[in-house]
C-alpha cells in the first residue's frame, strides 16, 4: 500500500477537458484550489463556490465535484447531487476531522477522500482515478467511513495475494503493460502473465480495469 499506487493509472471514459466546481467556504481555499486544479492539463474548467446551494447553477455541467473543510449538507442538497450527472465526488478532509455525512450517501459515482494538504500530484491522480470510476482513498481518511462500507462489500479472499502478486497488482493500477512490469520486478513476461492470471482469479476480476477496481474497494490498492 502506497500512497502513489493510482498515480498513472486511469482508463476514463472522458480523461480529458473534465470540468470540475470546488466547495470552499473561505475565499483563500478557493482561490488556492482553483490555481493548482487549473493547471492539471485534464481539466478544462474550474468552479469555485462557497456553498452546495451555490453548486446548484453549475450542477449539470459538472464533472467531479470537490468538497472542503465547513461545507454544509442537507438531505435535500445531498439528493440533488444524487441527480447531477457527476462522475464523482472527492472530499477534502482536515486532519482529525470528522463528518457528518458519508460519501456514498452523496455520489451515487466514484468517490475519494484525500487530505486538505494533498499534494499536486496527489490531487491529479485522484481526479483521474474518479474519472475512470474507482473509489479511492489514503488510510488515515479511509478509517472515518463506517464499518458498513469497510467490510461486507467483498467476500474475504478465499486465497490472499501473495507478496509478489501485491507488487504485480500495484504495477497493474499505475497502467504498465506486462513487459513493464516484468522490467520493473526483474522477472520474465511470462511469469507475469502468471502472476497476473492468479491475482484475476483470487480477486473475481475478468480484466485489468475490474481487478485494480476490486483491489481499490478491498483496501488492496490505496491512492
């Protein structure tokens, strides 16, 4: 598990020109966040608003939306981004903060949680992991979703992947093809074929895009 093992992986349906609206109560944030998002060459347009009732002028045009510290819910306005068409939603957490809404209660997409002091790169691939569809997370904001969404989506691994085939999983989510992989572990092209064809079975998975998913919600893969 490390904290880049999404960076270069992302096989979105749009992976480019994604327009994206930040949630920012605090005019420093936004302005903040709407620099650094705005030079991340796969986003086209950002918005910035101080409020999710603000989000609602832009709501239809909206590819992913970005929650901050202080952003306030509602029932009404959490259903309203159920009904947008967003690929997802990535919720900007502050250290210790807890929340009085779940993630999956909001997106009926992808979803991510990422620290406030994210880095650069950080942000990029969590907006293209979203992109592509995959939930993603790093541990310490991972531990504030309830139980529920830790445990009971997967069925336990009959067999858990072994150290090689970690390497192999976490090579397969950066997007590197078998012969990178073999050069990257220092092993043959066929061996990795073998490795990868194990960790399809051990996971339930029929490709690539759906075993980097399953290791992703089985904490397998983290961002």
């Amino acid at each position: 598990m490390v904290m880049d093992g999404l960076q270069g992986y992302w096989d979105a349906p749009k992976s480019e020109g994604l327009a994206v609206c930040v949630v920012a109560p605090a005019p420093a944030l936004q302005a903040g966040l709407n620099s650094m998002l705005a030079s991340l060459e796969i986003i086209d347009q950002v918005y910035t608003v101080g409020s999710l009732v603000e989000f609602e002028l832009y709501r239809s045009i909206i590819d992913i939306l970005i929650l901050t510290p202080g952003v306030e819910s509602s029932p009404d306005l959490e259903d309203s981004i159920k009904d947008s068409p967003l690929l997802g939603v990535l919720i900007l957490v502050a250290e210790k903060q807890g929340r009085s809404w779940f993630i999956p209660d909001i997106t009926s997409g992808a979803w991510g949680i990422l620290p406030l002091e994210a880095t650069i790169e950080q942000f990029e691939a969590a907006v293209r992991a979203i992109a592509a569809g995959l939930s993603i997370g790093v541990p310490e904001m991972i531990s504030f979703l309830p139980d529920e969404e830790m445990t009971g989506q997967e069925d336990p691994l009959i067999d858990p992947l072994t150290d090689r085939e970690m390497e192999v999983l976490q090579l397969l989510a950066q997007g590197k093809a078998n012969k990178q992989i073999a050069l990257n572990l220092v092993i043959s092209e066929h061996t990795v074929k073998f490795h990868v064809s194990s960790i399809y079975t051990k996971l339930g998975a029929a490709n690539r895009t759906e075993a980097v998913r399953l290791g992703v919600r089985r904490g397998l893969i983290l961002l």
